[in-house]
C-alpha cells in the first residue's frame, strides 16, 4: 500500500512538474518529423498488459484498415510529448472501460490535418462533465478516481500537448456507451 502510494504521489508531482513548466514556458519543445502510426505502435505495445489485466482489446487501425498498412500521419513535433499524449489518451481508455471492451485508436491524414482518434466502449462521461474533462484535477467520478488510479491531471497534459503542437482534442462521449477523443495535429 505504501508503494502504491508513493507512485500515485509521484505521478501527481511529475504532472504537477510538466504543467508547471507548461505554463511557465519553460518546457522545450523538438521540432521533428514524426510518423503518428509509428508513436501510436510504440505507445500500444506498451500498454498492451494493462489492457490485458483490464480485459480490454486493443486495437490499432491505420488510415481505417485494422491489419493494413500503416497511415502516413506525419507532423512536426516532439516524439517524446506526443507519445506522452498517446498515452494518455490510452491509460484512460482502457481505465475508464469495462470487462470485455474494446479501445481502438486510428490514425489518419487528410487536408493538412493529421489525426489521432482513441475510442472506448467505455462507461462514457456524463454531458455536464464534458466542458471540464481537461481541467486539472477534475474528475468525472471523485467516487472512484483512486481506484482507477488517476491524479486528474492526464487530460490537462495532453490538451497542453495539443496546444503546443497548435492543434485541437475534442471529446464526445455517451454514458454506458463510451468517449472518443479526436486530435487533430497540422500535418
């Protein structure tokens, strides 16, 4: 229980940390060509035994093909923050689901826009708790934050991501149904 705790506290400081320097304008960003599917590849192997312990599938799709070729989502940006955002995006879809559920992310480009898409057949967000999803430390469900294990400040990381890579996340979600949240990068 101690230990848990302690990574529950470092994770809250480390988030603290990044917004801090966020916000103070101190975080440097790379300025790199990256492919998105590639981040997305690296990201999910990583999170693969999460989704296992969770009984959640997870499914990557390129440019709409699940066992195709890969997408060519390219954007300028910083591969360390973006696989930050990737992760994010996927520790709170596979949290937030259920036994038997899915997570498929989808990459894709057209129009100048490269996007990354993280859906869920998740618990889904109640409407009134839309507006405030990428405020520090909110939470849908203050009931069950600790157990599911999140300091409320994922989401305020990966929408400051998001803007430092001029971009835009939305979220649509429907309870009992599950969310999806689209990002949308200049390609």
């Amino acid at each position: 229980e101690i230990g848990e705790a302690a990574d529950r506290m470092r994770s809250v400081v480390e988030g603290l940390l990044t917004l801090a320097r966020a916000d103070a304008k101190s975080v440097p960003l790379k300025r790199e060509p990256v492919l998105l599917s590639s981040l997305v590849d690296d990201v999910a192997r990583l999170h693969r035994s999460l989704a296992e312990k969770a009984q959640v599938e997870l499914l990557v799709d390129w440019q709409g093909q699940l066992a195709g070729p890969r997408g060519g989502a390219r954007v300028t940006g910083d591969p360390e923050r973006l696989k930050e955002l990737i992760s994010n995006l996927l520790t709170n879809a596979i949290r937030y689901n259920r036994p038997g559920g899915k997570v498929i992310v989808r990459t894709s480009s057209s129009d100048g826009v490269a996007r990354l898409v993280v859906e869920d057949t998740g618990i889904g967000i109640p409407a009134e708790d839309l507006p405030h999803v990428f405020e520090r430390f909110y939470r849908v469900d203050k009931a069950r934050a600790r157990e599911a294990g999140g300091s409320g400040l994922g989401l305020a990381i990966a929408k400051w991501i998001v803007d430092a890579h001029q971009g835009t996340i939305e979220v649509t979600s429907e309870p009992g149904v599950g969310t999806r949240i689209a990002v949308g990068l200049p390609a």
